[in-house]
C-alpha cells in the first residue's frame, strides 16, 4: 500500500512559506564561542553573495570577536531613555526597514529595555521572521524555559532570562557550539570570557567542572531530541516509512488485560533508560464492543501514561497487529512494549497470540513482550470477536433446519449432484446478520447434518467413499472461510453505520450551535445536546466579576457541591482537567474540562460521573473532548458577534451624538447671535436709539427666544417620545384655533411665503393635547417655510375624513426626491431641498412620534405633478375620552 504524507507535517510547511528561517547557535554555557561561531558562519555566506546586516552582536570586548564583524553592515543601536541614562538597544524597526537577506541578532533571550517595542528580544525575532527575514541568533541551554528548573538545581542559580519552548521550537536549525569544561575552564581563567575579578566568582558559582559537564548534557540531549524531532515531521511529510533507529522511540500496547498498568509503567522505565519519546497506544476493534470493566481497565492505563509523559493514540482497525505496525512505522517506533498472558498449552498451538504477530512481522522494531501472571489466554481472549447473542445460534439451527427439507424435498423431484451448495446459503445468513461465531456453529452444523441426510451411507455420520470425506472436509473449510468473512464483513459495517451516527450527531451538534447567536442559549443548547448524547448531567460555567458561575445545566437543577466548585475553578485558573477520573480533586463527583479557543479561556463544562454510570471510558472522553472544542468555538462565535454588535451600536451611538452636537451649535448659533447683537446694540447705544429701534431690536430678541425655545422643545420632546413617557394631557381641542395660531407664529418669525387656509365648515373637536398638536403642525408649517423658498404657496387646509380629522400642510416649492420621501421622519434626516438647511432634523420626527401617540398618522406626498412641492397630511382619530 503507497504511504501518504501525513496532514499535520503537509500544513506546518504550508504554515512556513514566507516565514524566515531561524538558525540558533546553541551552546550549554557562555563563553563556548557561540558568538564567535555566528560570526564565521555569517561571513562565509557573506562571501557566497549573501545580503548579511549585524542588528545586534555583543563582543564583550573580545578583540577576536571585534575583527569578524569587520566589513559586515552594523545596524545603528537605538537609544532608549532608561533610569536617568541613554541605553543602546536593537533597533527593531530600522531592520524592518533595511530587510537583509539574514540579520544577526545576538542572544535570543535578552530582556529589552522597558519602553521597547517588544519587552523581550525572542519576540523582535519572531516579528523578523513574520517579515520573511532570515535570522541567525545565539542561546544557551540554560534560557530554555522547560529547563529553567533543571538548571537551578544543577547550579543552584536561578536563570531570569528565559525563551519559551515555542519559541525555541520554531527554529529551523539548531548548531551546537560545544566547548570541553576542561578548555572552559581554561578561557575562563585566562580572561576571555570574563574580567579576572569576575570570572573567579564564576568558577566559585556557575562554573564548576560538575555543573559543566550536566549543562553539557542538557545541551547535548535539547539537540539530539530536536534532531529526532525534525527526523520524524521529515519522514512524515515526504511519506517515507521507518524505522530510522537515528534515535529511541517507544510505543506501549495497551490492552484490557490486567497487566496493562505494569506494562505502562515498564514503556516509562524504557524510555527514561533509553532517553526517547514514548506513546501508548490501544486499537479497538470494529463491531466489538468491550465490557465497562475493560474499557475501565484501559481509560486508567492512558491516563497513567499522560500522567507520566506518555503521547497518547486510540485508534480502530480490524487487524489489530497490522494497524500498530503501520503506527509504528509512521511514528519511527524503535522499540515496541507489550503484554502477553501465558497462553494454554493446546491453545498455544492453534492460536497466534499479538506479541507472535508484531514479532513475525515488526521487521527492525524491537518487541518487549512482559508475561502476566493472569489466567491463561486472558490477554488473547480481547482478539477474538464477540460470541454473538443466542438468536444467531437459533437461525443458525433454524436456517440448517430449513435447508435439510429443502434438500430431501428437491432430491425426490430432481437429482442434484451438489447439493452441498444449499449449506452454503444457511451459513451466510447468520454471517450477514449475527457475526461471526453464529456463523461457525452453522458451518459445524450444516457439515454434520450434510453428512448425515445425503451423503452414503444415508442416516449415519460414516463415509463410504473417501473422496466424499474429502468433499465434506472442503466443504467445512469452505463454510468456515465464508462464515468469517461474512461476519468480518457485518462487524464492519456495524461500525461504520455507529461511526456514521455519532458523525451525524456531532454535524446536527454544530449545526444547531452555529444558528444561534446569544451566549446564553448557546450555552444552554449545547448542555441539553451534551447531556442527551452522554447521558450525564453537565453544566456549563463562565467566568464573571464575581468569579465562575453556572449559566446553563440539563437537567436544568444546580447540584454543584463545594468541591466540585472548588474543581471548576481549579480547571479554569490552570487550563487542565480537574475533577472526577484526574489527579487533582478525583473526590469530586464531577469531571471539569476547560473551554478554551485561541489562548482565551472561555470558562469550564462538567460532566456529572455518578457512580451508577461509572467513569468515562476512553471513547466517551474523546466524544466530551470534541464537543467541549465546538461548544467552545460556538461560545466565542457568539461573543465576537456581540461585541461586533456592541461596537457598531456604539460607533452608531458616537455617530448620532457627535451630528446632533454640530447640529446643536450650528443651529443655537444663529438665534443666539441675533440675541446677542441686538442685547449689546440697546446696552451700547440705546439712548441714542429712537423708541421705533428698541421696540423693533426687543421683538427681534423675542422672536429668536420663541426659535431657541421651540428648538429645545423639540429635544425634550424626543427624549420623552424615546423614553416612552410623553405624558398627554388631553382636552377637546379646536383644531381651526391650532392651525390659526401656527400660521400667525411663522408669519410673526419673519415667514414671506403667501398662507391660504382652508378649513372644513363644521369641522368637529378633536380629543388631543394641545400644547402638543400645536408643536406637531408648527414643526410641519416651519418646515413649509425653512425649505419651500421665500415666494413659495403654502396651503393649510383641514377637513373630515371619516371617523378621523386630516390635515394638510403643501407647498409649491422644489419637492424632495420620491425615493427619501418614506425616510423624511426618521431622527436627523434633512430633505435636502432648496431653501436652506436649518434645524436638526427632530422636527418631523417629533410631529410622527406625537401623532402616533395620539393614535394618528402622518405621511409625506409630492404635491405637484413631476415630484414639486410637498404634501404633508396628517390624520387625528375623533375619538373622546374612554
């Protein structure tokens, strides 16, 4: 079968094109010359035609070091303003700027100085490499952070400068620059690390002979395991099957057997002997379905491996040996653990146990197989398929049963010389429906009953003739094979269809999640389809001022006891499991998995592990592991949704605020310098005034007053109308009266247009506020005058229509455009007509709030043929008081 590459190793390719390439000259001290070793290599790719720029490179005073940067480009060094004093410091944006084809950046794991753009240098080079930038740097093994306390307690020195593993992960090549602790020693005494005052407290501290040699190792080993890292992602993208015994890699099978925790722990002796990666690994069988006994047996064995650092794989495969070979060879396994029962004496003989089989065909995979002091064949007994249920062993009978009749009945009317074929029928039925053992008891059955009813002698198990013994014999094999294979074929096909399910459930899961948009019923929507398909009670918590609380439960009921609280926040504040079937708080009687998604932690989802249902097996926690990611994934879906929303409505919210405050000062200013003008005219000069010229500068102060004061009432109005309490004092209002009064008021502000009125005779009381109508029909008229232009005819008309009053307010003037007359009501829309632009745009708004609240209604038509002039018609109910 041709090897294909493997997904992850394909897309962590994929995710480096157009990334630099990070090399890092590692050594497992200062002073071993990694600097030194930087510099050389740079100058030869220099020499090469490489584009090579220094960012950063400390010398240390070494003369040596000092000659090798002679004739590369030296990045200026930013000065930063630190503690009363200039610091020098890698100047991140002018190499951004230059872009080298490689840049020198010396040591990774350099603390900048405060008011840097990054506060660490391991994160300049990462925005160096973000930028397609190569980048050559040096560290020692001591600044890694997984080694951070390993190094302290070989040096008793707490190392404060440390580069994330991720990080150190990132790099594309490492180079160890190594130094005998002899020769160490020796630069060290000679002053070509430090100066002599201090290097000799550093042979006193750091440098001593013991602790060289350890950080020698840690150096040694980093490397090597990052080698081996890189030998597998290699052979796992190009497709290329181990093993390559470069390194030592462990694989344990873990089983249901009793042995599977000494088994486990024996990989781990292996593999800290051996100083390899290790995983265990178990493989279930299609169609088998193992007791809870077993499957508890292997859920412990797993989470024993985790505890101890082990990798962990479940996978399905009807051929067990197989599916761990081709594991092993796709992983570069070296070495294979496993446990073995002692097999029966007669069973040894006819059945291959799974040791015999990785053995026999593990070519260049060592295999440690550990024996058990359980009962023979337990551990082989878990390869074997299910027995079957006592109806296949019924149809079995039942179909041999019907086959016979059928036999004797077609053998009176028609000779056949095979009717042996007929067997074959009644042994594939129970195959095809009840698996495979079903199928073997049919096979021995239709074998006795064949030999029996139509073989010479007839009625008697014995042959006559040896070639119909040898005939009977083939027939066996040949109802065996088939049985097998027809029930493989149905045990397949169980598996697939149960696989299919949970599929299907895991897509309608999603589906459901993704339609929903709230926190809260997503929340509540996944608990409810968790605890359906787990048949468990969960609950979901979120993290909130006052610490995690829950928001959604099914059953819908709050069981959640001190510790299990005390779990759930354990799980939240360190992103790990905690709870029942873990390390930390296992008393719990609930299970807490932590709801992360792209390094945010969204709070936790427990699961309820009564004992009743006993603990999570290794399916179910894998099945509660996906749907906590989707529930995760659907819940920060849902929060970025509401913070779009959020943003928009405040962006909204900062747009209207900021239109009504120029709206605001453009239109207090006008009326309010009239105010002020004629109020200074009669302070400054008003004796020398004639009576005409105050009276007329008095009125001109009131008329801009009245304008200010109906602005005003126009804001207050909609902030009532808004707020939902304009209060309406209602009274039997004469509607002529109103329409008089708002007609004298525009003329009185200075209206030129030409008013005609035409009032219905007889036109009744309207039940209404009049303060109110009043300020609606003057906003109308006052719109009239503002934009139908100084010669324009406005028309106010009233008359009955039906049970209702309607009044019309039309002008000659230009009209608005047809497509935003249904927009002219709505908060700080300005028709845009000829005639100027005064006002906020509240005053038709406040005229459709006020009517509304009335019970009326109010529309906006073109006056004139061809889209000129504006009719505004406005209806009020007659109705009178309740």
């Amino acid at each position: 079968m041709q090897q294909r590459a493997h997904p992850e190793a394909l897309l962590s390719q994929a995710a480096e094109e157009g990334r630099g390439r990070l090399r890092v000259f590692m050594g497992a001290a200062p002073g071993v010359g990694k600097t030194y070793a930087m510099l050389q290599a740079a100058r030869a790719a220099r020499a090469e035609g490489a584009d090579v720029v220094v960012g950063v490179v400390e010398t240390h005073g070494r003369p040596e070091t000092q000659q090798l940067l002679d004739g590369i480009e030296v990045l200026p060094r930013r000065p930063i303003f630190h503690r009363g004093r200039l610091v020098p410091e890698f100047d991140l944006e002018a190499a951004l700027a230059r872009r080298p084809g490689l840049l020198l950046v010396d040591e990774y794991a350099h603390s900048n100085v405060p008011g840097s753009r990054h506060p660490k240098r391991w994160q300049d080079v990462e925005e160096l490499l973000d930028a397609g930038i190569d980048v050559w740097t040096t560290l020692n093994v001591q600044h890694v952070e997984s080694l951070n306390d390993v190094v302290q307690r070989i040096t008793s020195v707490r190392v404060r400068e440390t580069v994330p593993d991720a990080a150190f992960q990132h790099a594309h090549e490492i180079v160890l620059v190594d130094l005998p602790p002899a020769e160490l020693l020796k630069r060290l005494a000679d002053g070509k690390v430090y100066v002599q005052d201090t290097a000799t407290r550093a042979v006193q501290s750091f440098f001593k002979p013991s602790n060289l040699l350890a950080l020698r190792e840690l150096a040694l080993r980093r490397v090597a395991a990052r080698v081996d890292s890189d030998l597998v992602e290699r052979m796992q993208g190009g497709a290329i099957e181990g093993p390559w015994a470069a390194g030592e890699r462990i694989m344990v099978c873990v089983g249901p057997d009793g042995s599977a925790l000494r088994v486990v722990r024996e990989a781990k002796r292996l593999a800290d002997l051996l100083g390899g990666p290790w995983f265990a690994v178990t493989v279930e069988r299609p169609g088998r379905s193992l007791d809870a006994k077993s499957r508890a047996r292997i859920a412990e064995a797993l989470r024993l491996a985790e505890s101890l650092g082990g990798e962990i794989r479940q996978m399905v495969a009807a051929d067990l040996a197989g599916e761990l070979l081709r594991f092993a060879r796709f992983q570069n396994i070296t070495q294979i653990v496993i446990g073995q029962a002692r097999p029966g004496r007669i069973r040894s003989l006819f059945q291959r146990t799974l040791a015999d089989a990785l053995v026999r065909s593990g070519s260049g995979i060592a295999v440690h197989v550990l024996t058990s002091t359980s009962a023979p064949g337990e551990s082989a007994r878990w390869m074997l398929p299910p027995p079957g249920t006592w109806r296949g062993y019924l149809v079995g009978a039942l179909g041999v049963a019907a086959v016979v009749l059928v036999g004797l009945w077609v053998e009176q009317l028609v000779p056949l010389p095979n009717i042996s074929m007929l067997f074959l029928m009644a042994v594939l039925v129970p195959a095809i429906r009840f698996g495979v053992w079903p199928a073997v008891f049919a096979s021995f059955l239709s074998f006795f009953a064949y030999n029996f009813f139509f073989i010479s002698p007839v009625r008697t198990f014995s042959v006559a003739r040896p070639h119909e013994l040898l005939a009977l014999g083939i027939f066996l094999l040949i109802a065996v094979l088939t049985s097998a294979l027809a029930g493989r074929a149905r045990e397949q096909a169980d598996a697939a269809i149960l696989r299919m399910r949970a599929t299907r459930r895991l897509f309608e899961f999603t589906r459901k999640l993704s339609a929903l948009a709230e926190e809260r019923a997503v929340a509540e929507a996944a608990a409810a389809e968790i605890s359906t398909m787990l048949d468990r009670a969960v609950v979901i918590l979120r993290a909130g001022p006052d610490g995690l609380a829950p928001v959604a439960a099914a059953p819908a009921e709050d069981r959640l006891d001190t510790a299990s609280l005390t779990a759930a926040r354990w799980a939240f504040d360190h992103d790990e499991p905690a709870g029942a079937d873990t390390g930390t708080l296992p008393n719990a009687p609930w299970l807490f998995l932590p709801l992360r998604q792209h390094q945010r932690r969204l709070g936790v989802i427990g699961i309820e592990v009564e004992p009743r249902h006993g603990p999570l097996d290794s399916e179910l926690r894998g099945l509660l592991d996906t749907l906590a990611g989707q529930t995760a994934i659907a819940l920060e879906r849902a929060g970025l949704a509401r913070e779009t929303t959020d943003a928009r409505m405040a962006a909204e919210t900062e747009r209207v605020r900021n239109l009504l405050l120029a709206s605001i000062s453009h239109d207090f200013r006008t009326p309010l310098s009239s105010v002020l003008g004629a109020a200074s005219s009669l302070l400054d000069y008003g004796q020398a005034m004639s009576e005409a010229e105050r009276q007329d500068l008095l009125a001109q102060v009131r008329e801009e007053a009245e304008h200010l004061d109906g602005m005003v009432r126009n804001l207050l109005s909609m902030t009532r109308l808004e707020a939902g309490s304009l209060d309406l004092r209602r009274d039997w209002v004469d509607l002529e009266e109103v329409l008089n009064r708002a007609v004298a008021v525009a003329r009185r502000r200075g209206a030129t247009q030409r008013f005609r009125l035409e009032i219905e005779a007889g036109l009744p009381l309207v039940f209404a506020d009049q303060s109110l109508l009043h300020q609606a029909i003057g906003n109308v008229v006052g719109n009239a005058v503002r934009h139908a232009g100084p010669d324009a005819n406005v028309l106010v008309a009233a008359g009955r229509s039906g049970p209702a009053v309607q009044v019309t307010v039309s002008d000659d003037g230009p009209g608005v455009d047809p497509a935003l007359l249904p927009q002219v009501f709505d908060k700080f829309v300005r028709a845009g007509r000829d005639g100027g632009e005064e006002g906020f745009g509240l005053g038709l708004a406040i005229t459709r709030g006020i009517l509304e609240a009335h019970g009326g209604s109010v529309e906006a038509r073109p006056a004139l043929e061809g889209g000129r002039g504006l009719r505004m018609v406005m209806t009020l109910p007659i109705g009178g008081p309740d």
